[in-house]
C-alpha cells in the first residue's frame, strides 16, 4: 500500500517536490502558511490541510522544506502546529537547510511525541526537483531512513546516508559553501575580462570548458548568458536571498564549532551588498550582472 505523504511549506521547493510526487501517483496532501499557494496543487490532486496538526494527523509521512529555523519552530511548535498533530508512529523528513543543531533538537522533540525523524535537505532547485534529479543527503538512525528511502529515491537522483540527525545538514552546508562563494568569484572574473565586450554566451562557453568551470555553468549556462545580456529568467529557481541565508549559516555554524571561514566569510559580505542595493529576491543568475554594472561592461 502506497504511503499518504504530507508536505508543509509550498515555496518554490516544497511545491516542485509535491507535484513530483502527485506526478508518480502518489496520495499528496499540502499546508502553507499562506493558503492561496497550495491551489495548483489541490488542482493538481492534492488535498489541503487547514493546518499543520491536520496535515500530521492525516498522513504517513511528513515532508518539511522550510526558509530557516524560525520557520521550523513557527510550524512544529506554533499554534496548530506540527508537533500537536498525531505523529505517533511516523516519520518526518525535514528538508531545511540549517545549522545541524536544529535538527538535532527538532528530532528530540518528534521522537517525544512518538514519532521518528530524518533530516535530509536536498542539492538542486526546483527543475531537478519537478524531475525527481536533487542530491539527498540523509542523516538519522539506519532503520528511519530505510523508511524514507523509497519516497527519497523518487525525488532524488542519489541519496547519500552521511550519519545520524544533523549530519546531513552538515553535508548540505557543505556541499554549498563552494558554489555560492563560486558566483562571487564568478562575478569578479566577469569585471576582468569586461574590457573585451565579449558575447554572453561565448564567455559561458569559454569558462565552462576549463579547469575552473563548475557543473552550474553548464546546467544554468543559457539562463546565465540571458543574465549577462539584460534578460531576466521567466522565473526565480533560487533566489540571492536564499543563498545569502545560508551563507550565514555557515559562517555561524563554523564559529560554533571555533572554526574561521574567511572566504566565506567574504562572500557573505559581497552577498550582503547585493541585498541591500534591494536584489535579494532576483535570480541567483543575476549576481553576474553586478559585476558587469560596477566594470562598465558594454555588451557587443
């Protein structure tokens, strides 16, 4: 018998991961905090709980993606909230990226209410979540994620198990801190060869094809010349804010641990400047065109 899966918080993640799942058949129910969000989802055959204790009470599996831990804390232990519902006997996956404590103490308070809990936030954004192709990154007991795996590995294309609860949120962090460093990098080099009023698109190319070129310059490369040229995506995958956050969290979760990040800690900065010139909420792509605002860039 197929599992009842519930899913609270239908940003941009949480929705791609639900419509994933009703794609493949699956019994989806949803809840957000703001209720007009989960219509293309009940249109699409999802039922929508009135609240987060409702969506616990009523499923089998519970999915959490949520902005960062006062998110979490508002919808587990707020009025209503998860933790009220009936977790006797479930399990919950929560997908947030934040600092490993969080989960740690969130599973605490499952395990207290009689449930079981992995954390397990995903590599990707919301293209390779709508094609069940995000990187999972599991921590909990062996047995719980057992439990998870069959629904995990319908949205991921690889699930790695890197130790108990809070584990993966160490990995995610991880696994991030190169890439988001990586567009300010990104945009610094683009100031350096501005001067040459190359195409956007043949500077991508370029890039890519060296020692120096992530996978994002060949997966986003086409959104990224688009950027470079003035066009904006049609819409956000991930936006500057989002990865301003957990920068943050990283910086703060390595000086928990007496540890100094300074080029992470840099980026933030640049991160932070960016926000504040009032860009957080575009497109991770268009951290590019900083760098081709403040050089004088002049596209050919």
């Amino acid at each position: 018998m197929l599992l009842k899966i519930g899913i609270a918080g239908t940003g941009r993640m949480g929705a791609a991961i639900a419509a994933r799942l009703l794609g493949l058949g699956r019994e989806v129910a949803v809840w957000n905090r703001t209720a007009d969000r989960t219509r293309p989802l009940a249109e699409a055959g999802a039922s929508v709980a009135a609240s987060p204790a409702e969506l616990a009470t009523s499923v089998d599996i519970v999915i959490t993606i949520l902005t960062d831990a006062a998110a979490i804390e508002s919808v587990y232990a707020g009025a209503g909230g998860l933790l009220a519902g009936g977790l006797g006997g479930k399990l919950v996956v929560e997908m947030s990226t934040v600092r490993p404590e969080t989960e740690e103490t969130l599973a605490t308070r499952v395990r207290a209410k009689g449930g079981a809990m992995v954390d397990c936030p995903v590599g990707g954004s919301v293209g390779p979540a709508k094609e069940g192709k995000l990187f999972g990154f599991v921590g909990g007991d062996a047995d719980d994620v057992a439990r998870a795996r069959p629904v995990l590995e319908q949205l991921c294309r690889r699930v790695e198990h890197v130790g108990p609860v809070g584990a993966g949120a160490r990995m995610k962090l991880a696994i991030n801190l190169p890439l988001l460093v990586y567009w300010e990098a990104f945009a610094e080099a683009l100031a350096l060869i501005a001067p040459l009023g190359l195409e956007p698109a043949r500077v991508i190319d370029i890039l890519a094809d060296t020692s120096g070129g992530p996978n994002v310059l060949k997966t986003r490369g086409a959104a990224l010349a688009a950027a470079m040229g003035g066009t904006a995506p049609a819409s956000v995958s991930v936006d500057i804010e989002t990865m301003r956050k957990d920068l943050r969290t990283m910086v703060e979760e390595a000086a928990a641990a007496g540890l100094t990040l300074p080029v992470t800690a840099r980026a933030l900065d640049c991160y932070d400047a960016v926000a504040q010139a009032g860009e957080g909420g575009r497109d991770i792509t268009a951290f590019a065109t900083r760098a081709l605002s403040r050089s004088g860039y002049s596209r050919p």
